[in-house]
C-alpha cells in the first residue's frame, strides 16, 4: 500500500471515529479516559498539534467543534451529566 492511500484510509477512519463519538454523546469523557486513555479532547488536541506541525492555525475551540460537532459549551450543556 503506497503511502497516500494509507493515509487517506487512516484519515476516514479517524473522521468515523469521531462520527461515531458524536452519535454516543451517552458516553461521557471521562468514561473513555477511564477505559481508553483518551476522550474527545484529547481527540481535539492531536488534531490541533497536527495542524499546527503543518503550520496550520487551529484554536482550541475549532478543534473542539471538528470533534465534538458544534461549540464544546453547547455540547457540554446538552450532554455531560
């Protein structure tokens, strides 16, 4: 496998991920910390260091929204118990 259809495949799967997490909005963070050693913040965070290695300019809170699939307030306020 050359190197462009791997990282077209791991970036798919990263965005399914993160489709996934965004539909189990009943799980919360820290049970995936708890079980996983990650949640989606960290999620955010790796995206942003990312970019920023590819001197892309990311805030916290855009990185956030690619995750969480809108504002992190709002989805704190709709989901975290």
């Amino acid at each position: 496998m050359d190197d462009t259809t791997k990282k077209e495949l791991q970036s798919a799967a990263f965005e399914r991920l993160i489709q996934h997490l965004r539909e189990r909005n009943d799980v919360q963070n820290l049970d995936l910390m708890n079980l996983a050693g990650f949640c989606r913040n960290c999620l955010s965070k790796w995206y942003r260091e990312e970019a920023n290695k590819n001197n892309i300019s990311i805030s916290d809170s855009e990185a956030r929204e690619h995750v969480y699939g809108m504002p992190y307030s709002d989805w704190k306020s709709k989901y975290q118990k």
